[in-house]
C-alpha cells in the first residue's frame, strides 16, 4: 500500500503514477528531492470499491462525446458526489499515518496527485488533478488522500482522457505525501524554451513564496533565459510579483501583497541561475537528454527539487539532429509536407518510398537505392528536407529563398529568419558529388525551357504529357511484373520507383516552368494597364489539368446518382456496393464509378503516404465527395462553369493579343499566351505519375504482406507499412529474421502519438522554429494567410478535416487543414477556400485559380479559430479571412 520514494522502481508506474515515478527515481539519482512516499494505486481501487454505484459511472463516462464539456461537467459532479459518501478505508489509511509520523508528524506536507498516465513522454495530465498544501495533522491528511482520489475525476480530467482516447477505467491514481519546504522562492524551470523549441537554451519562471502564485496565474513572473552551453544569461525580465503565497501555521495557505519594492525586484540573483542551470542539465542528462520541465524551491541558501517531467509541448528533433546530439554545425530543414500540401505523418515505409523516389539525394545511386542517401529526415513522423549547405552558397540561397517566398511564403519567410546565421554558415557549402548531382538536375532546365518558349509547340504539350504518363506506367508494369514474386519483385519496382523522377519527371517540368515564365512576362508587359486583370484570367480553366478532368469526373458521379433518391439515400449512408447495386439506379452509378476508378482509383487522401488507403480499396471514401455534389440544382452546372471559365480565359489572351500592339508584338504575346495556357496545366501530371507508380509498387507490398500473415510473420496486412523497406525484405528472404510484431506495436503508438502533433514549417537542429509574426496592417479579428485566388466571396463555412467522413454542400466555403489531390474534387461545390497551410502553386491554390474561386492559404490555424456554420468573407486578393456573423443558434 506504501512506497517511500527511495522504494519506488522503474516499473512501478502502475502503482505510483508518473508523478511518484519520477520522484522515485530522482530520489534514488541524489537529486535533491525533499522526503516523502507514495500511497499506491492499491489504495485508489480500496477506496472507490466502496462506491456502490461504481460499475454504472464508469459506463456513463465511457459513453461521454469528448466534445461535450456540459455532459462532462454534470457527470463529473456525479461521480465526485458518489465518491464523497464513501469513507477512506482503514487499509489506506493506517500504513499512510504511519510512513507519514516516520517523515515527522511536525512538518508541514504536499499532498499530490499521481495519475498513472500522468507526466508520460507523449502526454502530460499536469494539472488535471488536485493538490493540497500545507497539510498538518493526521486528519488533515486523511482529507487531503480522500480528496486527491477523488480528482481523478474533475472536469478537466475526465474531458482530458475522452478526447485524448486514454479511457477511464484503465487510469488510476496514486497520492503522493512530501515534507513540503517553505519556500523563499519557487517556479518552474524548463530546459529547453517551451515556446520557440530552442534545446539550447534553459527557461525560468520564478516569483517569491510558494509557487502555487505562478502556476496559477496570480502573478507575472520573472522570465530569465540562459544559454545551457556558455551560462549566459540571454534575457531577465522582471515580473509585475503583487503577491506571495505562503503557508499559514495552522495548514493551508494565504495570499500575502508584497511591497512595491519586492513586486519589482529580482527572484534569483545570478549564482542562484547558475545552480538553477546545473541542476536542469543534470536532471536532463539522467533523463537521457529528453527535455524536462521541473518545479522547484529554494528555502534559505538550500535548493529543492520537488518535481519533473518530460516536456511534451516539443515538437520532436529531427532524426539526424537527435543522433548528432548537438554536434556540429546548426542544420536548417524545411518541412517537406508542408510544400506537398500533407502535413499529416507519413508512414516509416512511405517516407522509404519518398526517399528513394525523389532526387534530393546528396549522390548519384550506383546500383541498389538506399533511402540512406537522402537529405531527407524524419522529425516527428514527417519529412524534412537539410538545405543548410545550400545557404551557405550566395545564388543557392537567393534562388531557393526566392522561388520560395513566390509560391510559399511562409517557408520563404521562415528561411530568411535562419539563412544568415553564423552558425548556419559554418556548415559550408555542398560537397563535390552533392553539386555535381544539383547541376545534373537543374543544369539542363533553362535551355530546355527557353527552348519550349521559343519553339516548342504548346499545343502538343498536353497530349504528350498524358502519353508519357501512361507510356512510363505501362512499361513499370511490365517491367516489375516480369521480375519473380516476393523479394525480388519488391526490389525491382523499387529501382524502378527510384529513377523515375531523374529519368521521366525532369521532362515535365521545363513545359510547366515556360508557362511560368511566360504569365510573369505577360504580367510585367501589361502592368499598370487596363488587362493587366486579362493576365490573371488565363490561369482558370487550364488546358490539360489531370486532377481538374478528375474533379469534374467525381462532379459527373453525382449527377449520375441525383436522380435516384433511394440511391442518393444509400450513398449519404455509405452503403456497401452490393446494396447501392440493388436499388434504382445502382447499375448505372458503379458503371460510371468504376469507370472513374480505373483512371483515378490509386489516388486518395494523403497520396503522398504509400502506407494510406487508396480510392481503388475503399471507394466509400468517395461517397461524401458525390453526397456534396447533390446539392447543385442543374445537372453539369459543373461543366457549364468550368466551361465558362475557359471561354473566359480565351476571351482574355485574345484581348491581350488585340492590345498587344504591332504584328510581332501580337505574334509574341500569343505564344506566351499559348505556354500560359497548355503549359500550366500540365502542374499535375508530374504528381499524378509518381502515384500512379506508388500505386504498382503498393500491390506488391500488399501481396508481400499477405504472404507475412500467412506465414505469421505480421498480424495484419496493414502493419506492413509500419515497416522500413529493408525490414520487408529481410523478413521475406530470411526465415530466421527478428520477429518485429513488437516494432510495429511500438511505431502504431508513435504514429498515433504524432498524429496530434503541429507540424512546423521550418526548423533547426536545436529544436528551434523560426517566430513568423503576423501582418501588421491586419483588421481586428482578421486571420492573415496568403491570398492564393484572387476574389472575394462571403458564405457559409465548413470545417473538414476529414473528406472521407464530412459532406461540404454545394455553395460552402471550405475550410481545411490542407488539400492534396485527394481532397480537390470537393472544389467543385466550394464557393471559396481557406487552408492552414499551402503556397501559390500547391494544388488547392493551382485548382481554387482554375475554378475561380477565391482562396486564402497559409493561415495556419483556420481550422482551430473558424467555426462550422460562420458567415464569412474570403478575401482572396488581400489574403485575409473574417467572420461576418456567428451560427444562428
């Protein structure tokens, strides 16, 4: 029933929780941790087996929606209620005096809560159950026990695990009894700073007394900053302290004014900092260099250590960095999902995949692909590109920091924050080999694209795209289909997957960057004149875009089941096919559908990720696409306005071609406009190969898998993609291979664990991301992004973070995390867009100008502070977004 903290071990999180836990081993380290014990969870289940109504509560909150704090707020008073008629047993009780008169019945005591998924490395309950201070005399603390068994189900606990899926009866709860030191001062100490992420630099809050003031808000602290390396105290800015908690004799605590004098003077003198420091270092380095977040006091000339716990507000380092353990120059790196549009994780085998499949690889690879030779890094399940070498080199760095803040400015933006950097520049520039292989992919380009713009034939361009892409995916196919099954198909489709972008994808590019190059000198001729807007119309309706033909394809589906009603009915149900296949109008709608599939079938949401399910396995996932697209009146409005849209944009170059001027000046504006207008929309094509090859390659690591699970190599099919490539093909070709069922147990916690995680856009090796302040200039409650879509519309918003399991109606306004392909066919009932993240050419922005609808990207947290059901305007042109009015209640 009671451990002292000296008794507690490393497995005993079950009976001591994460708070007990921690102070056990930072007893058992000599860290200077005042005395006390732990009364174990065998006491919590003694005493709420006195509650009679146990069984049913329990039910009640399992069964509570995590989205409902008014539920959870009357539950929770029912539980406390039937928990507070039931006595503190004997059994918990005795042996709690007892260690308790061992400590000395004289001392003042905290008494504390310790849940046992509490100060875990992916989840903190800090502060979701209840503290007592100051607790004198046995009776006292028999209350303080009672009630702190009781916290386990305050309000904020309770909706804490509902919406973090912990669950309730599988958390229970330790109380943890310390000799409480009275404090000169007290606060909390990170060691590394909690809001840039920076590892490098150790973060303090203190004030005077007890430090119940600064946890609960009472008071403005003293923030002081030190450099962990060189001791330099970075910043102390000195907090507006109008108060003191201190303990009263009798027990509890009193709030205390403090003079005008002691409000603004300093907490910790200098040495003070420097004993703060090696004690956050130590504590850091006992926890294996994981970030800790510690509360501490310092009662006369005496520093205490009364709690820690790992940070878990970080964002993870990147791989490489984490190995390098600070090692080395400071390395710069850039969210690749950021610039694809997917900040969702990406499965271990999707990020293989990525690795070997697109050419940032600091060498050419000989012979067999190795995701090794990437300068790709995993930081958080998701990828990062290093450019730090490239900073170091003047035109790499304005041609990269320039191509970014035209298509993603935020990167862009984040870049110039880092680029300049002694520390950044003393990585140097690239390697030999590392230019060679930047020459041979950008080398060819800018002949290549003067060629297209001066004698290529646009025209041509999108019917040659659509051949190569099927030309290349045909010959794939043969090529890994004519390998023998098992290992050696797996290894030939990944040598085929991993030329693919050297060989076929580099030949796409220079046709779309000339219809670039062409817009921006269209633009710079016409600036200032009446059609310098004609130069903006000639990006909707592009010719030859792949996923605009797929969008206008899903909007077909939906006219093909609008007049069934029964049919409709099912798919808003997402019926199974053998069902859709029996009512009115079925037969027709999955002829169309599998139709659509055969071309299409291999995209999906968050295509990027091999590891993600695809249309072709589960096309329900379409289903809330096609139910929005009820919703429109006419049958092939979608048509008619894509229509118009083009006839527009024709309109338009023909105008510019009219106003151009003399003969060749008229001749050169319509091949520019020509370049615009077939070669732009060929943005997708790329994309839309690379998946279709990912697609050839996913059926043979299914079949792979299958053959595990036969074999009972893999539970489940789908645990294959918790896998590392060469993980896959060791368990095939070896019969002896490590059984890695408990790997894959371990990562499916990692993934969901990052699947809550933010993604940023940028960071360093130190942890550290770049602070993007917002527009000056930006109304009050405005939400600032980039305009993407110029235009303005006011509707409806709806927030979707999942297409597969959300309806955006016809004429909504979507607001979303972020839109790859597989979200886009939602655009054509989208009256307006606005995204967390995103950049002039991601595809939401390419398709929003394509559709013409207005579009704000880029704004970050849209998602969070926009609500279903708000009128708003998209200002599209100044890249703003505000709310017009609130739900009608």
């Amino acid at each position: 029933m009671i451990l002292t903290f000296e008794q507690v071990s490393a497995e005993d999180l079950g009976r001591v929780g994460g708070k007990g836990l921690n102070l056990g081993a930072l007893s058992r380290a000599g860290f200077p941790v005042p005395p006390g014990f732990c009364i174990t969870t065998e006491g919590f289940r003694a005493f709420i087996a006195g509650c009679a109504e146990l069984e049913a509560l329990y039910t009640a909150l399992e069964a509570l929606d995590p989205k409902d704090v008014a539920a959870a707020r009357i539950m929770g008073a029912r539980v406390r209620d039937a928990l507070s008629a039931v006595p503190l047993p004997e059994s918990v009780a005795s042996p709690a005096l007892l260690a308790w008169e061992r400590i000395g019945r004289d001392h003042a005591f905290a008494v504390r809560s310790s849940a046992t998924a509490e100060d875990l490395p992916g989840a903190s309950f800090a502060g979701q159950q209840d503290t007592y201070l100051n607790v004198r005399g046995p009776e006292a603390l028999r209350s303080a026990i009672k009630s702190c068994f009781i916290s386990l189900f305050t309000d904020r606990a309770i909706l804490y695990r509902a919406q973090g899926g912990f669950g309730h009866r599988g958390v229970s709860l330790s109380v943890v009894v310390q000799r409480m030191v009275l404090p000169d001062a007290a606060g909390i100490l990170f060691t590394a700073d909690p809001v840039s992420g920076h590892r490098g630099t150790l973060t303090i809050d203190a004030g005077f007394g007890l430090g119940e003031a600064l946890v609960s808000g009472l008071v403005t602290a003293d923030l002081y900053r030190v450099d962990k390396r060189s001791g330099r105290v970075i910043e102390a800015r000195i907090g507006d302290k109008a108060l003191a908690v201190r303990p009263l004799p009798e027990g509890g605590t009193v709030q205390v004014p403090l003079s005008e004098a002691q409000r603004k003077a300093r907490v910790l003198s200098d040495a003070q900092l420097k004993e703060l420091l090696r004690l956050g270092i130590a504590v850091e380095a006992h926890y294996g260099g994981v970030p800790q977040d510690l509360e501490w006091c310092i009662e006369g000339s005496q520093l205490f250590l009364v709690q820690a716990r790992p940070i878990t507000s970080l964002y993870p380092l990147p791989k490489r960095a984490a190995e390098d353990r600070g090692d080395g120059p400071l390395r710069v790196y850039l969210s690749f999902g950021h610039l694809q549009n997917m900040t969702d994780p990406i499965s271990p085998l999707g990020q293989d995949v990525l690795r070997v499949l697109l050419p940032f690889r600091s060498k050419k690879i000989a012979g067999e692909p190795s995701a090794d030779e990437s300068v790709l890094t995993d930081a958080g399940g998701r990828l990062y590109i290093d450019v730090t070498h490239l900073l170091s080199l003047g035109p790499m760095r304005r041609l990269l920091g320039g191509a970014l803040r035209t298509g993603y400015p935020d990167l862009g933006r984040a870049l110039e924050l880092l680029a300049d950097r002694k520390e950044v520049q003393a990585a140097g520039p690239p390697s030999a080999a590392a230019m060679g292989r930047i020459a041979s992919i950008l080398g060819p380009l800018p002949p290549q694209i003067l060629a297209q713009l001066l004698w290529g034939k646009p025209e041509e361009a999108p019917a040659w795209a659509d051949a190569l892409v099927e030309d290349t995916a045909a010959a794939m196919a043969a090529r890994v289909r004519a390998a023998p099954p098992g290992a050696a198909r797996l290894r030939e489709a990944r040598r085929a997957v991993s030329g693919l972008a050297e060989n076929v994808l580099t030949r796409v590019p220079p046709r779309i960057v000339s219809g670039l190059v062409a817009l921006n000198l269209l633009r710079r001729r016409f600036a200032g004149t009446p059609h310098a807007q004609d130069v903006e119309l000639l990006q909707r309706g592009l010719i030859g875009n792949v996923t605009t033909e797929m969008d206008l394809q899903v909007g077909d589906l939906s006219d093909l089941a609008r007049p069934w009603p029964e049919l409709c009915a099912a798919l808003r149900r997402k019926a199974p096919r053998e069902e859709l296949m029996a009512v009115e109008g079925g037969p027709q709608f999955l002829s169309g559908l599998d139709h659509f599939l055969k071309r299409f079938g291999m995209r999906g949401q968050g295509e990027i990720d091999i590891g993600r399910s695809r249309w072709s396995d589960d096309p329900a996932l379409l289903h809330q696409v096609v139910v929005g697209g009820l919703a429109r009146k006419e049958p092939g409005e979608h048509r008619a306005h894509f229509k118009r849209l083009q006839e527009e944009a024709e309109a338009a170059g023909q105008r510019l071609v009219v106003t151009a001027g003399d003969p060749i000046a008229q001749r050169l504006v319509a091949k520019l406009v020509r370049c615009v207008r077939h070669g732009l929309g060929l943005r997708e094509h790329p994309k839309y190969l690379m998946i279709r090859c990912m697609g050839l390659l996913r059926e043979q690591v299914l079949a792979a898998a299958g053959e595990l699970v036969a074999k009972g190599r893999l539970t489940d099919k789908e645990d294959v993609w918790l896998l590392r490539f060469e993980e896959l093909l060791l368990l095939l070709e070896d019969p002896g291979a490590q059984d890695l069922r408990p790997v894959v147990t371990a990562r499916r916690a990692d993934y969901a664990r990052y699947r809550h995680l933010s993604p940023p856009i940028a960071l360093t090796s130190e942890g550290e991301i770049p602070h993007l302040p917002p527009p000056a200039d930006l109304p009050p409650g405005a939400l600032a992004g980039l305009g993407a879509s110029a235009g303005v519309v006011e509707g409806i918003a709806r927030v979707v973070l999942d297409p597969t399991a959300e309806v955006l109606h016809a004429g909504e306004i979507l607001i979303a995390p972020y839109t790859d392909p597989g979200w886009t066919p939602l655009f054509v009932h989208a009256a307006g867009l606005v995204c967390d993240v995103g950049g002039m050419m991601t595809h939401g922005s390419v398709v929003a100008r394509e559709y013409g609808i207005p579009a704000v990207v880029g704004v970050g947290s849209a998602t969070r502070n926009l609500k279903t059901g708000q009128r708003i305007r998209v200002d599209g042109t100044r890249g703003l977004v505000e709310v017009v009015a609130e739900p009608a209640s």
